[in-house]
C-alpha cells in the first residue's frame, strides 16, 4: 500500500460511519452505502463530487491537477491527481465536501462543525 493510498485511508475513515469497500478493484469509501470518494491507485488520484459549479473552475484554475473523471464527470464529480506532493490539507477539504455532499444531513452536520484532523 503506498503512503498516500494510506493518507487518504486516514482522511476518509475519520469521518462519521465511513467505510472501505473494493469495488471495481479500486479503493471506494462510502457513508451509508453511498461513495462518496474513490482512489485510483496508479497514478494515485480520487474522484469526488463536488457542488454545482466547482469542477469548471477548479479544472480551469489547476488542469495539472484537477480533471473531469470517467463515469461521474457529468454529475460533477471531480477528479484530483496525488501523484508528486499533493496538498492533503486541500485533499481533506475535497472529501469533507464530497462526504457533506453525500452524507445524511444529521452526519454532514457533525462533519461542518468538527474541525479537520
């Protein structure tokens, strides 16, 4: 498993009822069932979804390291590339929006008003 691959475990099963499940032979990480981050390990990147409007500009603003993924792009889903040094304060924002996004609205509560680890 890569430090990375590991990092992104940390951030993910921190948040509230998040679990791993391989599917599509690939790191999903899901709340409830439903993904809300998944890992593309080689080269390492996630995709995640992002609010209306925040995949446009984050490609736009950084195309080396933001992308629109397969599958999910046209639903807004965001893919971020971790290879090299990524920002994993940055990487911890984006799954904490993505988990908000997707979570209950009683989970995504606890997640807005804990602080990040």
């Amino acid at each position: 498993m890569s430090a990375g691959l590991a990092q992104l475990r940390r951030i993910c099963l921190a948040l509230p009822e998040a679990e791993e499940r391989e599917t599509w032979e690939t790191p999903t990480f899901r709340v409830r069932g439903k993904i809300f981050c998944m890992a593309m390990p080689d080269p390492l990147a996630i995709w995640v979804k992002a609010p209306r409007g925040s995949q446009e500009l984050l490609i736009e603003a950084a195309p080396a390291r933001f992308f629109r993924p397969p599958y999910l792009g046209h639903k807004g889903w965001v893919g971020v590339n971790l290879s090299g040094r990524p920002d994993w304060a940055e990487v911890e924002a984006l799954v904490r929006r993505s988990y908000s996004l997707i979570a209950p609205r009683a989970l995504a509560a606890r997640v807005a008003t804990a602080e990040p680890g």
